[in-house]
C-alpha cells in the first residue's frame, strides 16, 4: 500500500503561486483611443461555455478592459510556443508618454470582422464583441465577449485526415504554468472517457 501524502495548509489569499497550474496564454488586442493597438497576454482566459462566449480576467486599471468597453471589441490570440518572446513583449510596461514601443518589433493585421488587431503567426484567432464586464470579482474584473469570428490556420485544424496526437505532434499548442513558466504541449494522449459518457 502507497504512503498517504503529506499536505501542507495554504493561505486562500496566495495559494495559487504555491502549485503549479495549467492554462492557456493567449495575446488579448483591443485599439487605444487614438487607434494605436495594444496587445496583452493574458492566462486567466478560457471559453465560457460552448456557445462561443469567451472571457478572460483583467485588472481594472489595466488599458486592455479600458478599451474594450471603449470600443465594445476584442481580439484574440493563441501563440504557438515559437513565439513566447513575443508574448513576453507585450508584457512590457508602457513608457513615460504612454507608448508601448515593443509592439514595434509584432507584426499585426486588421481584424477581418470587429475593429481590431490580429497578431500574425498565431495559430488560430477570436474575434470578439463585448457582451458585459463582471466586475465584483474582488480585486479583478471578468471581461466576456461573444466571439463573432473565428480563424485557424490550415496547419492546426482538426480534420479526419489527420490523427489529433499527430496534429499537436506538428503544430504543438502552447500553454503557460502558473506560476511564471511556460511549456510546449506536443505529446498527447486521447482521454479515456467513460463508456456512456456524454457531454
């Protein structure tokens, strides 16, 4: 018989950088005032549903759920694990004036639906409209868009003609681990759902 494990009590305020979770980081576009874009990633993000709602958690301060509500409109990106510098760039703090000059060195392209950007070389992209923002979640806000477009590069959809375990093996998916660390997902095996089981 195994030896039981040892657990060590958590503080609920902090407990989430004292074990390693698993979720996507994905690159949120919205356009400032002045139409300039601003790119962010973030890792508290995840479909809401499956009805095409999509939401992801912001701080209220932050510029990225300013201009959402400004514009009523996001965009959405999954990086592949080639581009985690990149990622990491739209992290930076903007200037004294205001600007963000490491979008710079991102290349980007007009939404096709919303008013928007779409950085290039993610393998699929969201295209959002507001729907509403929840906002007693704490210190955070809950921002939830209805996605309103959709697009996934040839390379990464799904298709009979391909294995899933050899679709990921190609073009593996990238996922950030809290805290602080990021993988590549490229080895996979199919979940043993229950005889019966439906969702």
């Amino acid at each position: 018989m195994n030896q039981p494990s040892r657990y060590s009590a958590m503080d609920p305020d902090t407990m989430w950088d004292s074990f390693f979770t698993v979720a996507p980081l994905v690159l949120v576009g919205t356009l400032e005032a002045d139409g300039s874009p601003d790119i962010a990633p973030k890792h508290q993000a995840t479909p809401l549903g499956t009805s095409g709602l999509f939401g992801f958690v912001c701080r209220p301060d932050h510029a990225t759920l300013r201009n959402a509500v400004a514009t009523d409109c996001f965009t959405v990106g999954y990086p592949s694990p080639a581009m985690v510098v990149q990622t990491s760039l739209a992290a930076s703090p903007r200037d004294a004036d205001g600007t963000k000059p490491t979008l710079d060195l991102m290349s980007l392209s007009p939404a096709r639906v919303v008013n928007g950007v779409l950085v290039d070389g993610c393998p699929a992209h969201l295209e959002c409209r507001l729907e509403r923002v929840i906002d007693d979640l704490d210190s955070d806000v809950l921002v939830v868009g209805r996605v309103v477009a959709a697009h996934v590069s040839d390379r990464a959809r799904r298709s009979d003609e391909i294995d899933d375990a050899d679709l990921i093996a190609g073009a593996p998916v990238l996922a950030y681990v809290h805290p602080g660390r990021v993988a590549s997902i490229h080895e996979t095996k199919e979940f043993p759902y229950h005889r019966g089981f439906h969702r």
